[in-house]
C-alpha cells in the first residue's frame, strides 16, 4: 500500500502477532491514496491480462481499482481492513469486497483471471504463501501481477539505516519498524517456485501523491526522484513491476 515514504506494520514480525497488528494499523484508515495519477496508469499500463475475472489483494479504498478499465467481467477486492473495505464498496458498489488475509485466500481453485497487487505485497511476511496461492486461484492462462519497493537501489541501504532510528521515524513520519523493501530477484525466485513463467520485470520510480506528502516527506521523495533520473536500472529505479503467468 506504499514505500517505505509510509507506515505499515509487517516484515519483522510474523504469524497472528503480525497479522494482528496489520489489522490494527490499517483500520484507522478510510483511505490510502500515496501515489499520483500518472503512477497508477504507469503501472496498470504494464498488467498483461485486465480482462475476465479479476482479484486485487491488499485493494485497500481502491485507489488503484478506479484507475483500472472496467474491461473486465468481475472485480473483486481483498483486504484487511474492515474500514477500507467499506471505503471500496462506496466508491465502486460492483466490486465484491472480501474481507481476509492475502497470505491465506479463501477462494476455490482456478477462479480468477488476474491476480494483482499494489505495493502490498512488501507488507506480509509470507509473501511467498501468497504467490502460491494465488497461482492456485488462477486459470490456466491467468497472470499475477505485483508493483513493489525496490530493495535493490543503492539509496535503500542508507535507507534502511535511518529507519532504524527512532528520533528519524517520529521527526519525518516515513518509516515503519516492520515494513520492509523487497529484492526483485527474491521475488522472481518465489514466482518461479509458486509456478509462474513468463515472468517479466520493469523498474518504475513512482511519484507520490503531492496531498499524502508532509514537508520532511517531500524532501525524502524528490531525493528518490533525482536518484530515479541518474538511469533506468534495478540500481535507480525504486519500484518494479513485475508479471508471471499461469500455464
């Protein structure tokens, strides 16, 4: 549901304790729209497959959902939160909101056409489990789609670092101790064990919602986005996106 320019509550912790403290995080919101509307088209832009059935996990208030063409015949979106979900349902009535844990989908087999996340999968633990999973849920032919934090450009050591500061997290409200960035080889490893081929990958640098940014935040993004201009690799860019398909 975001960079490392947010909070959330997962990574380190795991099991019901982080699931339980996703849950309580994520409640107190009615909304999560970090990214800018160029973002979302970028990134939806790069999805296979938006046709048939389709399942977004982590869906939060939609932000990403009402960007998508209603090329599609079914839209049905998973979440955590109880509050988001109700959010999602005012705002796009013809989506079938589910409330449930994206690291244990409670649906049948081969139901869905599409599998897509938006920068949620960095926030469960067992990201891998989800991979599975949802390669279970898909149709021969079916894709998974993930856009998410790259933990592999040369500013997320230094990074790392300040958000293990507690003085750093209070003054400038960006890091969380739990979320974490993910490495796009790790993640293109799960893929392949879940099942997945074809797998295709892209670096992105997003731009953050300019109404989501406090000012220690601007900071922090426009530093993300001169990195971002240096060159168009896994070492610059702060996001991938990344799609396998079902055989």
């Amino acid at each position: 549901m975001g960079d490392a320019i947010t909070s959330g509550k997962a990574g380190a912790t795991t099991g019901e304790a982080a699931l339980q403290l996703e849950r309580s995080y994520w409640e107190s919101y009615q909304d999560y729209d970090w990214s800018s509307d160029e973002t979302k088209a970028q990134a939806i832009s790069r999805i296979p497959r938006l046709d048939g059935d389709i399942l977004e996990i982590c869906v939060g208030g939609g932000a990403f959902a009402r960007r998508i063409p209603r090329t599609y015949r079914s839209y049905t979106g998973l979440d955590l939160s109880q509050s988001l979900l109700n959010a999602l349902k005012s705002r796009m009535p013809h989506v079938n909101a589910v409330h449930g844990d994206a690291q244990d989908l409670p649906f049948e087999d081969a139901t869905y056409d599409a599998v897509l996340v938006f920068s949620g999968l960095h926030h469960l633990p067992r990201f891998e489990k989800t991979l599975a999973d949802s390669y279970r849920i898909l149709r021969p032919g079916g894709c998974f789609f993930c856009f998410e934090p790259n933990d592999r450009a040369w500013y997320r050591a230094p990074m790392r670092y300040l958000r293990s500061k507690k003085w750093v997290r209070d003054f400038v409200e960006i890091y969380s101790e739990d979320e974490r960035y993910l490495d796009p080889a790790e993640v293109a490893g799960a893929f392949g064990h879940a099942g997945f081929t074809d797998v295709r990958i892209d670096y992105l640098t997003p731009r953050f919602n300019p109404e989501f940014l406090g000012f220690a935040n601007r900071i922090f993004a426009r530093m993300i986005y001169l990195a971002a201009s240096l060159g168009d690799s896994v070492r610059t860019q702060s996001y991938f996106a990344m799609s396998g398909r079902k055989s």
